[in-house]
C-alpha cells in the first residue's frame, strides 16, 4: 500500500466557512469523532510542505468512498470490528481527514522531483493514508500518482483509484484470461462498475448483477448479459463462472459455490467476512475451486494501467453525483444508502 505524506489536524481545528485561509493553513473536511454524515466538517488545518521527493497537489475533486464510510461509522464486516477500531483509533478518529483519490495541479514540487512538473494535472490515490479531502495533499512522486487522462473530465478523474485498483488488484488475483466466464456481482458500484470494464478489456465473457435501475448503465459498460437479481437468482440459472467477483458481500462461498466451474474462482471485495478472510470458509479440497479476499494493494505501476486504458477509451470511471464539498455531509450520506453508482464525487472551488 501506499503512504501519504500529510499533516494531520490538529486536536481542536478550527471550522470555517470561507475559503480563504491564512498563510500556511487550508480547508479541509476533518471529523474527530465516529458517527453520522454530520460528524464531518470543514476546517482549517496546517498546509502541507513538499520534502525533497514529494509533490504538493492542489485538489479540484476527490470522492466519498466506502472506504471513507467505513472509516467514519467503523461499519465493519462480521468479525472485524475490534480490528477496525485498533486501525482507524480506539477512542477517535486517528486520521482526521479522509479521501482515497484525487485529481488536482501540481502546485509545487521538491527539489529532487524529475518525474513531475508544476502545473501538472494528475490522478493520485492515498489509499489508507486517506487525506484527500483537503485543499492540498502532499504524495511522494513515486507513489500512486500519473498525469490526468485527457479524455477524463477532472470528476472522472478523481474518480478513477478507488474501485478500479481493487478490482485490477483482485482479476489478477484470479488470473483472468481471455475466454473467462466472469460474473460481476454489485456490477454498477464503483468496483463492480470497473470490473466489468477491465474484465471485457481482458478479453472475458461478462456478465453483471444489478439492480433493475441500474441493468442499462452495466450493458452499457460493456456487459455481455445483465441479471436483475431482483428478477433473477443467479445461484439458480444453472450457470457456471471461471471467476465470481463479489463486490457487495452478498454472494458468500455457502451461496455460489455450486456457481463456479472447476478450478473456478471466488473473488470476496472487502465486505468479506473474518472467516473468509483467514480461510475458515474455503472450498472443500480436491474440489479445485479457490476463494479469494484480503487487501488490495496498488503500485504505481497500477495507476499507468489504468491512466493508459482510460486514455484509449477501454476504461470510464462512473460518477453517481457531484456535490461541492461544503455539501459533505450529504455526499457521505449517499454513499451510506449503498445505493450509488459508481463514484459520489466532491468538487472544490478556487
């Protein structure tokens, strides 16, 4: 995983209101106690400086993420709780500012930088060093940072980390090849949605699982077949898969098991349960069947891939909403219906 270099707020930041700061200050959204979408709030907080490798990027947008949801409610999968508070803080927030991904500007840069130039327009992903929502962030220039598609609005952009590093992460995991039978479940969320994407882009056979709203965006990413499972039970088609890539935590091992062909793949996103997660819920031996969870990691290597397909049009984050970053509070509590598609973005003016 990748690190950020970030001032932390302070104990007791001060909320404000305007976006003007004094030298050596920024906005940022900061909460400092676990709760509901109004626990988050605009504040100013020390301006990060670029040491000798590191690049100071002007936010324009960045993303309320499932990440940022979990960290803000320690809503966690079953088993993990005490794990997520001994992560995120025991008695509060240890990362006041959250955020995974941004698009912005590089506003300066250290004096040892060769890779980028100020005034560069570039994606960057925090991952669990969080800390893009905020004015400035500060990344190390061989982190998980690449120059901005140019297909990509800036919304697009900042949308690009998050869903599709998993999902890359977790394809590879299982080896995707072409002529893979792959099915998509939760295909219209940000990982799902990316998923599908990457997977044709693999040369697979796709299928997705949505929701009836959502079955013409998931055709429309590049689906080969859609299922409503509001209409339709996949476990019950009598289908079978290659890979199933699980991106809502409601197609457990016990359920779909019957779903995968042999030597078939069960790709478990972060809703994966303890026992999964430490192989207490494995397929039987002999059965040639794998499941697969943990932690995605991202390389910079990563975000090339994913700059390089989205430039040739192969890739195209899906952006649910756009709210002004004053309008946090709202952003987080579309995220927490689980009802988006694709990315909730926040934008940040001048």
């Amino acid at each position: 995983m990748n690190a950020i270099a970030l001032s932390s707020a302070p104990s007791s930041p001060t909320v404000v209101s305007s976006a003007r700061t004094e030298a050596g200050r920024m906005q940022a959204l900061v909460y400092t106690q676990y709760g509901p979408p109004e626990v988050v709030a605009l504040a100013e907080v020390p301006k990060p400086t670029p040491r000798d490798h590191e690049v100071l990027i002007r936010v324009r947008a960045t993303t309320v993420s499932t990440a940022d949801w979990r960290a803000r409610t320690l809503a966690m999968p079953p088993g993990f709780g005490l794990m997520g508070r001994l992560f995120f803080g025991v008695f509060g927030p240890r990362k006041k500012v959250l955020g995974t991904e941004l698009a912005g500007e590089i506003e300066s840069i250290g004096k040892a930088v060769t890779r980028f130039q100020v005034g560069d327009w570039v994606v960057a992903f925090t991952d669990v060093g969080f800390g893009a929502h905020a004015q400035y962030c500060v990344m190390p220039e061989t982190g998980a940072i690449v120059r901005k598609p140019a297909r990509l609005s800036v919304e697009q952009a900042a949308a690009m980390s998050f869903g599709a590093t998993t999902a890359l992460h977790f394809l590879r995991k299982g080896k995707i090849a072409r002529g893979d039978k792959v099915l998509v479940v939760g295909a219209s969320g940000a990982v799902g949605s990316a998923a599908v994407q990457l997977a044709r882009h693999f040369g697979a056979d796709v299928t997705g699982v949505c929701r009836s709203a959502n079955v013409e965006l998931v055709r429309s990413l590049g689906a080969h077949r859609v299922i409503d499972y509001t209409q339709e039970d996949f476990t019950q088609n009598g289908e079978t898969y290659d890979i199933i890539l699980d991106a809502t935590g409601s197609a457990p091992l016990s359920r779909c098991e019957r779903s995968l062909k042999p030597g078939g793949r069960l790709l478990i996103i972060l809703s994966a349960s303890l026992a999964q997660s430490i192989g207490l819920a494995w397929p039987a031996k002999g059965s040639g069947k794998k499941a697969i969870a943990g932690v995605a990691s991202v390389t910079a290597g990563d975000m090339e891939f994913l700059a390089g397909i989205a430039e040739a049009g192969a890739f195209v984050p899906v952006v649910d909403c756009v709210y002004p970053w004053e309008r946090a509070a709202e952003a987080h509590a579309r995220v927490e219906t689980g009802r988006k598609r694709g990315s909730v973005v926040l934008t940040l003016g001048a």
